[in-house]
C-alpha cells in the first residue's frame, strides 16, 4: 500500500494533501448530511456546526505543517480529524453510542466539548511548534544501515508472535499468583510497540530486505497479527499500520500515495472493520470463558450478530469518552487525580504481578464508577474486565479543569516536542526506534487510557527497548 518514492508531487500524494482533501470533504459531507436527514438525540444544529470548524482547525493545522514539516503536527491533524471531527459526522450518520446509552447527561456536553477541543488544539500546536531545543532539526532524518538489520527485524516479529501464543495458552491465571506476575514481567520484556517498531523501522529502510529474509519477516508478521487477533486484539491491524505511519514520519522517505494505492486503502479500512468484529468474538470468548478453546467460542456465539463492524465508529470515537469525562469530571475525579495515579503507577508499572495499593489502572476503575460501585481491586477488575477511553482532552480537564488544563496541554506538547529534537543525535535504526516510539506515546497520549496508563506504557517501553538492544548489539553483527 506505501510506496518509497522521490518526493515528487506528480509520482504521488503526500500524507498532507490526502488529509486536506479528507477535511474538505469531511466539511462538505457533514453540512449535506445534516441539511439532507437532519439532527438526532446526539447532533444539534450548534454542534454540527462546532464540528465544521474543527475540521477546519484541522485543515488550517495541515496548512501549517506544509510549511514547517513537523511529524507531530501532521499525526495530531490525522489524529483530530479521524477520530474527532469525524466522530461528529458519524453520529449524524449512525446515532449510536454506547456511552451516551448508559448517560444520557452526557450527550448534552457534546457543543461544550467540541469547543473545549478546539480551544485546547490551539495550545497543543503552539507546544508542538515550539523549537527550544535547536541543535537538532525536527525534520526528515537519514537511517543509516550496516547489513545485518533483517535480523532485528525477523527476530523482532517472532518474538512477538511466539509471546502472544504464550498468553493465549496460558489463558486466565488470575488465580495463580506466580503466573500472574511471571506474565507481567513477560509482558514488559517483550513489549508489542518496542517489536512492531523495530520491526517497521528494518522493512521500510533496509536495502538488504528481500528473499528468505523477506519470506521468513511476512510470516511472522502474519502470524503475529493473527495470534493477536485470536488473543482478543481489535486494534492491532490498526495499529500496525500506524506504527509504519510512525516509521515514515521518523525517517527521511516521503510518505506518498500512488492513485491506484488509494482503492487499496479503502478495502484495507474495510478489512480493519472485519479485524474488530472478529477480535470482539474472540475477546469474549476469552474474557468471559477461561482459556481459548472451541467450547468457549460456541458458548458466545450468541454475541455475534450484535458484534457489527458498523459499531466500531463508537469503539474509533474517542470525542463520546471525552464528552462523558467532561459532563461527569466530579465523578470521575475519584480515580483521576494526582494521588490515585501515584498508586495506580506504583501497583500497575513498578510493581508487575502484585499490589502495594491494590489500585487498579483509573481507565479499569472507570466502570466501577459509573455503574454506582465501590472502587475496584485487581482481582475484582480481572473479573468485569474493561477499559474505558479518557483521551488527553478528557483527562487533562478532569486533571486540572478547564483552565489550567490548557497550559498542560502546551507544556506536554512542547516536551514531546523537544524530547524528539534530542533523539536527532542518532542516525541508526535504534535512533529511529526511539522516535517512532516517542510517536508511538504522543499518539497514545491524545487517544488514551490516562496519564497513569502512558507512564505504565513508557516503563516498559524503555525496559524493553533497552533489553531488546542490547540483545541485538551482542547477537547480531554490525548492529550497535
């Protein structure tokens, strides 16, 4: 579907341009739809209207990194307009949202929102446009290579693979309390984002990527997918794609669409769908069944029918979970402020396996809360499973509140920011790891499960990332 090509306007359409067009478009559908069917229980005239200037802000920010060519402010744009001002044009479509069906208080917040996230997308571009650091540019960087990068890549992929079948064999150990803390080491060691992006980072710019390497690199990749698939993972084709994205904006290789590409991606979002029904099955299968086996599936076949693919524009609308943490932060505050996340980030990334504060993870607690329930324990939150979506908007304004709020925004904006700058230093794959990973958090963070779940993701990030490293600096010949 991505093609290496010269940056050359007429061999292809960059990231940018496709994403205008798509704001262009997405303006267009969402005053037509509305003009043509009219408002619902969860579209009024002023929030439609809130949702056309954000996709606006969107094009305005694409103008912008035309011109300044800053791999943040290209992924937040995509970011926004997917999953934001796109979630405005999909309720139009399909009145349907989970969140809104167990809190109707919260579609009521939908205006406020939108105008909430435009006001606060204003600061989070001034943090990403801010250069502290100039010692380094943000821009393209050149990977330098030695030959023996396919093996990080081969090796990256069947670990991957070969770990996720551990987890699925191993199906529910909650009982067992030296597996469960044996799986959450081994959940740290090999970590899902280290792999798929060094992974990623070999397939797009090593030249020395073809015959068995190449044979031996697409069946792991496909076996990875699958297992995850199988294990309950209804986004990993999602984020496969995105970390390739990642890949791309970290490196120097122009992100470019051939015409016929185009039609390809269409049917690979299609397929995406289909992944999410079918990750959904399986996911229940696992969750409420024990251990993956054919009985449990049959048991929760029942549940098919209801798993629609169309349902995955609730599960990509990440503007429902910031309009319920909005309309409800009194509530939520319980496991959204600073000294939850202190005991949330000691039980769930310092201490894997076992508890100090017995506190779950605040988007595992989540559901407690609005179900009229006491606070969780780990053991209670393995048996009703679930965690909800807070997004940065959401987070941060339960966080801090509406105002100060804003100034986070642009601080940790401009830190992601400055951090990236400084991985400028190196030139090799791993340099280009660590920025795709650092793309890989910012993503996380604007589309997330809370503050404490990103400095969870980071520990075991960086542990990973280091191990993974060195293991490869000492095995594989040529790579430092």
């Amino acid at each position: 579907m991505l093609r290496c090509m010269p940056s050359t306007e007429s061999q292809g359409y960059s990231l940018n341009a496709i994403l205008r067009v798509a704001a262009i478009s997405g303006l267009i559908l969402n005053a037509a739809i509305f003009i043509f069917l009219g408002g619902n229980q969860y579209s009024s005239f002023s929030s439609v209207a809130a949702g056309s200037v954000l996709y606006v802000q969107v094009f305005l920010m694409l103008l912008l990194e035309s011109r300044c060519k800053n791999p943040f402010l290209l992924l937040f744009s995509l970011l926004v307009l997917f999953f934001y001002a796109g979630r405005v044009t999909t309720l139009l479509i399909i009145p349907y949202s989970p969140i809104f069906q167990y809190n109707a208080a919260a579609s009521a917040a939908i205006l406020k929102t939108i105008l909430y996230i435009i006001a606060a997308n204003f600061f989070i571009v001034g943090g990403l446009c801010s250069d502290f650091i100039k010692a380094f540019p943000i821009g393209p960087r050149k990977i330098s290579f030695h030959g023996s990068e396919p093996f990080v890549a081969i090796s990256a992929v069947w670990l991957g693979a070969l770990y996720t079948l551990l987890i699925i064999s191993l199906g529910d150990v909650s009982s067992n309390t030296t597996a469960l803390r044996l799986k959450g080491y081994a959940g740290i060691l090999f970590n899902g984002n280290v792999l798929i992006s060094a992974a990623a980072v070999v397939w797009v710019y090593s030249e020395t990527f073809y015959g068995v390497y190449k044979k031996a690199f697409l069946w792991g990749v496909t076996a990875y997918l699958a297992l995850q698939t199988v294990a309950g993972s209804r986004s990993v084709l999602l984020s496969a794609l995105m970390t390739v994205l990642f890949v791309f904006l970290a490196g120097d290789k122009p992100f470019l669409f051939r015409k016929k590409t185009l039609f390809a991606a269409g049917g690979v979002i299609l397929f995406g769908f289909l992944a999410f029904s079918v990750g959904t099955y399986f996911r229940w299968g696992n969750t409420y069944g024990g251990a993956l086996k054919s009985e449990n599936l049959v048991k929760y076949r029942i549940y098919l029918p209801y798993i629609s693919p169309l349902k995955a524009f609730s599960r990509i609308g990440f503007l429902d979970s910031t309009v319920d943490l909005m309309a409800n932060a009194a509530k939520y505050s319980a496991v959204i402020n600073p000294a939850y996340y202190f005991k949330s980030v000691v039980d769930n990334a310092l201490t894997p396996g076992f508890e100090v504060f017995h506190a779950p993870k605040a988007a595992n607690a989540l559901r407690f809360l609005y179900m009229g329930l006491p606070l969780p324990t780990h053991a209670e939150v393995r048996c009703m499973y679930q965690a909800d979506m807070f997004t940065g908007y959401g987070d941060l304004y339960v966080l801090s509140g509406p105002y100060f709020s804003l100034l986070l925004f642009y601080i940790l904006a401009a830190v992601f920011r400055n951090i990236y700058a400084l991985m400028g230093a190196r030139g090799d794959i791993f340099g280009c790891v660590q920025r795709v990973l650092l793309l890989t958090v910012f993503a996380n963070w604007v589309n997330g499960f809370g503050l404490d779940w990103m400095a969870a993701e980071v520990l075991a990030i960086f542990l990973s990332f280091f191990l993974f490293r060195k293991a490869a600096g000492i095995l594989i010949p040529g790579v430092t």
